[in-house]
C-alpha cells in the first residue's frame, strides 16, 4: 500500500496508527529476528505502540501532523532520546541518546512514530552491511548477498516491509547502495539541505541525513519533513523549501546527461546496459534530449574521497576515549573502523603538514566545479547507482574492491549536489538501481525526474 493511500485510511479512521504499528512489530518479530533473519533492527521502540495511541487521539481530533501513524526506522547513528545510538559498534554499545536529532524532532512534530534503531556498517565504514558488531543486515530481495551499506538495515527494513519509511546517513553512497542493492528508492539531499545534528557522522564535509522509501513520493514526503535551516547546524543553507509533492508528477522538459566516464567505471557492462536502455526509453516517451557529457575527474573521485574520510573521522573519534561515555574505540571497534582509524591518523601527523588532505580538497573543487559546468548543459546526469552486483555475504574479498562499490555515488557527495537511486529492474535476480543526480537544491525536479521514470518502469 502506498503511502499516501494509508494516511488517507488513517485520516479517515480506516486503519489506526496502533494496528500499523502492531502490523509492522508483528512482521519485525516474523522475520527479521526469527524466519529469514534478517537483522535489520537493533532495537524495537518499546514506547511505539504508546506513541501511537497517543497519535490516533490526535488523527480523531482534526489535529494530527503529515505523518500522523506512520513508522519510521532510524540507522543507529542519529540520536534519538532513549533509544540506543550504538553506530553498530561495542564502543557505544550501551549509549542512549539523551536527545532527539533535529531530523527526529520534526519527524515527531508531524507525528510518526519512531519504531525502532537499524542495523548498519560499524560507525557507517563500509559499503555491505557487513562490518556491524551485531552481525550482517541480509537482503530481502536476494537474501544470500549484501544488502549495501552502510545504511543497511534502513534499506532492508524499508524493502521486507517492516516501516513505512526510514532514514539513513550518506557520506559517499551510504543511502543509495543499499537502495539500489535491495531495490527501494534511496535520497541522498544537497550538502546543507538536512540538519545533521544528533548525527554521529563519519565524514563532516561529506555527510547528509536522507531517506529510504518504496517509491519516488514517499520519499519526497520524508525530505519535505526533514529538510530545512538549523540553528544548531552552521552547514545548513536557508533555502525555501517548496511543496516536493504539489508538482511531483508535473513531466519536466529537460536534457538528460550520460557520460562514458561512468561506463567506464562501472565493473559489470550489463548494469550500464539496462540503466541506459531505461534512460534511452523515458527520453523517448517524455521527448527529452540525451546529451553525452565529459566528466574528466570523475575516475579520481574514490582517491579524492577517502583521504577526507579518513582524516574527518579520525578526528571525529578522538572523543571515543572511553572516560566520558562507552568504550575507548581503538580497543573494541573492527577492522574497517581501525583501519579508518589509522590511516587518518598517518595522514595527519605533522610531517605531512596536511599535505594529502589538502590535495584532496582542492580535487574536491575540481569535481564541483566539473559539475557546475555539466549542469550549465543539462538538467540531470543518469548513472547506475551500483558499478557491480553484490556479493555473497561473507565473502573474502579487499578494501579496495569494497570501496569500488562506491564509485559511482561519491562524486555526488564531493560535489555537494543531490542524488537518488530508483530500481531499474533486476540482473540474476538482484535489484539495479538507477542514480538520477541534479544540481544543489534541486530536489523538485530530482524528485520529478525519477517520478516519471519509475511510473515509466510499471507500465
């Protein structure tokens, strides 16, 4: 049932924000535990069946919020008050958060209900799921490969139906990986759209709270909630934000951008094949133009961002000294988060002089202002979202082809712009995802973009 069908059964007192929760707990305790084990939660909302009560005495007045009774999971990085932040990690294993994100206030405000903490990657380090302390996030929709991270659990909870909507943190493919690898619909909002306080984020100049939904307009409901100017957050731009779903259906005139550098990129050629044919089919059913466009330092962009992400979340870290709260991390944290550890750690030390961050910086320029041309040319830029198929959970393979699962999807995040994956269809039985990227603050038409091509896809 598609969102906005259930809010108006809930508006109407067809359907009560008690039984959806009650539904969705009932799924949870099913599957994601038990039967297929899935793992996407870490932790249920004990008070969501409460809250939701609380939430029908409202929607019975006339005075419920946008939201009122529906369930929302929340990635295990983003604070909400007394519920576990754990990042998936031992360090914070036991930490509850004593306040809500902004994220979460205003998703309260417009009364949903926060039913639970998801899975993810171990302080967001990793593109699989796989690094969680908790264990692996499976994937609903092929249940023997990864799911995609580090937004794991949100993607998997969203895809086996356990909420109706989620959020995540993207810092360079975080949200739109898992999408595209469990076949929901990921958004990745412009630098400073989203408050990102009450996030333990990974990479500071790089990360952004987003959405996970089933489709294109349940998650432009979720970012019209979310998005806006923060006091307590220095990197959110006062920007208007319009209605995303008063001309969400309006079909665009618009140039679409393709680049061979993304062919390139991309490991497995039958994933570009089909996002082209995609591409190629919405351009002739809406008469919209295909331009190919050069995008020279888009190979440079995964060399570009881990240099940044090393450095920011070693210094992120450095609080996780075990005194105020939790556990030194350098004692019980993975590898992944260890090697995230010292590699920024090396980068910093004093000889260097910042010498490769630095570089990093100004390459980080380079891919914005190659962007900032590009959009001058076209209104959107189509790449798949995933370069290759997920691999079986478990698998033994290097940091370096981990990370190249993230090539596609970083540029955007070095960029600042905005992105989203939609599913594209399906490759021995996995979702592919589709990355529709426009330019900063240009979520309208992103959301429009990617809302003809998926009512495209179910024709």
């Amino acid at each position: 049932m598609e969102i906005k069908e259930k809010l108006r059964m809930l508006k109407r007192g067809e359907l009560k924000a008690e039984e959806n929760i009650k539904n969705f707990l009932k799924a949870i305790k099913k599957d994601d535990k038990a039967g297929r084990k899935i793992n996407s939660f870490l932790q249920l909302n004990k008070n969501a069946l409460t809250d939701a009560k609380e939430i029908d005495k409202k929607i019975k007045r006339g005075k419920a919020g946008k939201l009122a009774g529906l369930a929302i999971a929340v990635k295990s990085n983003i604070n909400v008050k007394g519920l576990v932040a754990s990042c998936a990690s031992k360090t914070l294993e036991n930490y509850e958060g004593s306040y809500d994100a902004t994220t979460i206030e205003k998703i309260k405000a417009e009364d949903a209900i926060i039913i639970g903490i998801t899975n993810c990657d171990e302080f967001a380090c990793g593109s699989s799921g796989e690094t969680s302390a908790f264990g692996p996030t499976k994937n609903p929709s092929c249940p023997d490969k990864i799911p995609g991270g580090s937004s794991s659990g949100s993607a998997a909870a969203v895809a086996a139906g356990f909420c109706d909507m989620a959020l995540g943190s993207d810092t360079g493919g975080s949200i739109r990986n898992p999408a595209s690898h469990c076949g929901v619909v990921g958004v990745k909002p412009s630098y400073g759209l989203a408050s990102r306080y009450g996030l333990i984020d990974l990479s500071m100049s790089l990360d952004q709270i987003g959405c996970f939904a089933k489709n294109v307009r349940d998650a432009a409901l979720l970012l019209s909630v979310i998005a806006g100017r923060d006091e307590r957050d220095p990197t959110t731009f006062n920007v208007k934000i319009p209605d995303y779903l008063k001309e969400i259906d309006k079909i665009p005139r618009i140039s679409l951008g393709i680049s061979k550098e993304f062919e390139k990129l991309c490991q497995d050629k039958r994933i570009y094949k089909l996002v082209l044919e995609t591409t190629k089919k919405a351009a002739k059913k809406y008469n919209w133009k295909i331009e190919n466009i050069s995008l020279d330092y888009i190979d440079l962009a995964v060399q570009t961002y881990y240099p940044l992400c090393y450095v920011e979340f070693f210094s992120a870290t450095r609080k996780f000294d075990g005194r105020k709260y939790g556990y030194r991390i350098e004692e019980v944290c993975g590898p992944e988060v260890l090697r995230r550890i010292l590699g920024g750690s090396e980068i910093s030390k004093a000889e260097y002089h910042g010498l490769y961050y630095r570089r990093a910086l100004k390459v980080k320029q380079l891919l914005g202002r190659e962007f900032d041309g590009a959009f001058k040319k076209v209104d959107c830029i189509i790449s798949p979202t995933v370069p290759k198929l997920p691999h079986k959970i478990g698998s033994r393979i290097s940091p370096q082809e981990m990370y190249s699962y993230d090539a596609l999807t970083i540029p955007a995040n070095l960029a600042g712009i905005c992105a989203l994956s939609l599913p594209a269809g399906k490759i021995d039985g996995c979702p592919i995802g589709l990355q529709v990227m426009c330019n900063s603050f240009s979520e309208q038409k992103l959301f429009q973009i990617a809302k003809a091509i998926e009512k495209l896809g179910k024709k």
